[in-house]
C-alpha cells in the first residue's frame, strides 16, 4: 500500500506541473471505494490552485471546491501532456489544460472524491478522525507522549491506527521503531518519555529520508512521472526476516500484528 511518504512523493511530482490548470474533462471508470459524489461534468471548468497532503490522500483544491484523492492498496497517480488508450485498470482521467492525471489502480480500493469544501462533512468524514501530522510542526513530543500513555495497545498498532500520528504506515512504522530501539509488541502506554522521544526523533526521520528516496517500490509504485523509489534498498528491518541485523547480526524475526507484518531485531529492540 502507497504509505505517506509514496503519497508525498507523488505529490511533489506533479503538483506544480497541474497548478495553474482547467479542467476540461472528467472520465470516471469503474467505481472506486467511494463515489464521486457530483456528476463529473460538474468540475469541466474549474482551476485547479494546489495540490496539498493529508496523511495518505491528496487534496486538490480547485477554485470551486476541492477533489480528495487516495491510492488505496495498489494505485498510482500518473500525469503527463498526453495519455494513451485508458486500460482496464484505468479509473480516473482528469483531462486539464496542461495535462492528463490518470489514476490507475487494480484493486480499486482507491477513491476520487468531489467536496465543497475542507470542512464540509463529504471532506471532514475521511478526514476527521486523522492525527497530526508527522512531518509538520504539529507533532509536538509533548502531546505525543501524552497519547500514548492513554493507549493500552501495543505501539505499533497504535502508529498504524493514524489516531495519534498520521501516515505512519506498515513499513515505516517497522523502520522507525527499530531505529529507537523499541520492540513493536510492547504496550503504548509503558513507554518512558525518553524513549518516547527517540521514537518522535524516528519517525521525522524515517519519513523524511523515505520522502528523499523517492519512497518504497515494493511492488509497482511508482511517481506521477513514472519513477521508482529507492528507501527499500536500505531498510533495516521490513521485509528482511532471516537476514542478519545491520547493527548486531542477529536474523531479523518476523510476527503478524493485526493481521499485518511486523519485523523487528529481538537484540537490538529488546523493551
């Protein structure tokens, strides 16, 4: 699943290249995970302002309301002059005055949704209930450490719920907890605020250095230019069960949590 950083990513990949923009036509393909929500003859006309990011959906803002986009499990954005023959998997085309954004997404869990605005309930009811933002000057370690000491779960479910911290998704939550030292089973609420605070320093810096490489290809992600990202080839825990730790050589171990994978080193991760 595209996790914030490949969101991010794809973002800055064309954000600029679209702002400015018309729209002149919206194609709709098979249905996504949620409707559109106005007849897509409706946005034909509208500008586009800026492309900005809210955990893992992206936030279109038009002069006249606002489209929410989401990469569920398998999409990719696409943006280029011109595009070739819609495929099967191919469900949205937002053809604008400077370009074609196409999504393109397998399993269409995905979504493309029209909002009046930021605030209204179509908006608010995927955005609501969404933490703070990690790479922003809302991820105060104070408040963080507050959080977590009301949550009885293990911590890297509760990275992965978005309530606390936004984005924090399978992979980097893995990465980032073994960057402080903190095994993935232990209770939120159980952790010292020094130990709180070295997972706050890792989560800025996991995000970021996953943002810088481009992000996580593991399957077919790929930018809205068509790039590959590279923070797979240097990660030191996810995907790499059996493999010896890059700081102290034991074999990394892999669990399930909640249905997800979950890799850890059980020396360097020992609390």
């Amino acid at each position: 699943m595209p996790e914030l950083p490949e969101v991010e990513v794809t973002r800055q990949s064309f954000a600029d290249r679209i702002a400015g923009a018309r729209v002149q036509a919206l194609h709709m393909g098979k249905p996504l995970r949620w409707p559109l929500g106005v007849d897509p003859k409706d946005v034909v006309g509208r500008q586009v302002i800026a492309v900005r990011r809210r955990g893992k959906y992206l936030l279109m803002d038009l002069n006249d309301g606002l489209l929410l986009l989401h990469l569920g499990m398998s999409g990719s954005l696409n943006f280029a002059q011109v595009q070739g023959p819609r495929g099967p998997h191919d469900h949205m085309d937002l053809e604008t005055t400077q370009g074609v954004l196409r999504l393109h997404d397998p399993r269409r869990f995905g979504a493309v949704v029209w909002a009046p605005s930021e605030q209204s309930p179509q908006a608010q009811k995927l955005l609501g209930h969404l933490g703070v933002e990690p790479l922003g000057d809302a991820f105060d370690l104070r408040a963080f450490n507050v959080q977590l000491k009301r949550k009885q779960a293990p911590i890297k479910q509760v990275l992965l719920s978005g309530q606390v911290v936004v984005g924090v998704g399978n992979i980097y939550a893995s990465e980032a907890l073994f960057l402080s030292g903190i095994r993935p089973t232990v209770k939120a609420a159980k952790l010292s605020a020094p130990r709180v605070a070295k997972l706050h320093a890792a989560i800025r810096e996991v995000l970021a250095r996953a943002v810088a490489k481009g992000g996580s290809s593991l399957r077919d992600f790929v930018s809205a230019e068509g790039k590959n990202g590279y923070f797979q080839l240097e990660a030191a825990v996810y995907g790499r069960t059996g493999q010896p730790c890059r700081i102290c050589a034991t074999p990394i171990k892999h669990i399930m949590q909640g249905q997800r994978s979950t890799f850890f080193c059980p020396v360097c991760q020992k609390y």
